[in-house]
C-alpha cells in the first residue's frame, strides 16, 4: 500500500516538475506562471470543497481557494503597479493543462478515492511548486518587488504542504 501511495506521489509530482522546472522565465513570464499556478489550485480547492467526503479535506479546499486567491489578487495588484502584462509561456500553458487535467480526474472521483487523489495531488504539486520557486523563480526574477511577493508566499506554501502530507497520513489510516 506505501509504495502505491509513493509511486502515486511520485507520478503527481513527476507530471507537474516539468511545467514549472524551465529555467530563466523573465518577468512577465514568472508574473503569468504565479498567476496560473495560484489558479490551478483555487480550482481544485473550489472542487474539493463541494466534493471533499471529509470535513478537514472540504476545509483544506478551502483555505487553498482563500490562501490562492489572495496570492492572485497580490500580483494582480504587483502587475499594474509595475505597468508588466503577464506573458503566456510553455510553462504557465502546461501548468493550465496539468490542472484541467486534474480538475477532469478528480470530477469521475468520490469520496474517500477522491479525497486521496486531491490530498495526493496538493502533496505533489506544492513540492514542486516549491521547488521551481526555489530552483526557478526566484532566482530569475529581475523585479525587486516581485521577487519579494514570491518571497513572501513561500512560507504559506510549505505550510500547505505540511498540512496536505498530514491530511495525506490521516487518510491513509
């Protein structure tokens, strides 16, 4: 059942590290990668929040909306401010696809499947997000303020991911 769960995990993740593990985006493209990966998990939690079978993973959903919603609104906010129109790149298109595919997955699923395949799904992605924040974005932001707003989101991350492997323990009890 572990190495089930772990290829699971792995797989999630595998499919998500390459949309977001491009080096050197330029502004404008790390503006529009930010934007949709934010919205690639405000729709999932939107999802998780009409189909969660459990009151922690329909709360969870929620707080990704909340958490996601507000990043969006912040670089929305940053992006006018600084006069930068986000720039679609391969990297924010395959986010896009990686998430209407999971949307398209998670919607055939209910209850407990579908609590595990969401909670198994937000482990994987915020590791990866993580991860091009890290590797990728920071270190290619130009823009002072907009390397700070990254910045300043990457704490919630971890902290999501922290709850979603918690999430990922309990439900695999």
């Amino acid at each position: 059942m572990r190495h089930a769960q772990f290829i699971s995990i792995a797989l999630a993740t595998a499919a998500w590290l390459p949309a977001i593990a491009q080096p050197g985006p330029s502004d404008p493209q790390i503006a529009h990668i930010v934007v949709t990966a934010n919205q690639v998990d405000v729709d999932a939690g939107k999802l998780a929040q009409k189909k969660g079978s459990t009151e922690e993973v329909r709360k969870f959903g929620s707080q990704m909306v909340t958490d996601h919603d507000a990043v969006n609104k912040q670089a929305s906010e940053l992006v006018k401010k600084l006069k930068v129109t986000p720039e679609a790149n391969d990297t924010s298109a395959s986010l896009k696809s990686g998430g209407d595919a999971n949307i398209a997955k998670l919607t055939k699923l209910t209850g407990k499947e579908f609590d595990k395949a969401y909670v198994d799904n937000e482990v994987g992605y915020h590791q990866a997000v993580i991860d091009a924040v890290d590797k990728t974005l920071l270190p290619s932001a130009k823009n002072e303020e907009l390397k700070a707003l990254i910045q300043k989101v990457r704490p919630a991350l971890v902290q999501h991911l922290e709850h979603a492997r918690h999430l990922q323990a309990q439900l695999a009890k």
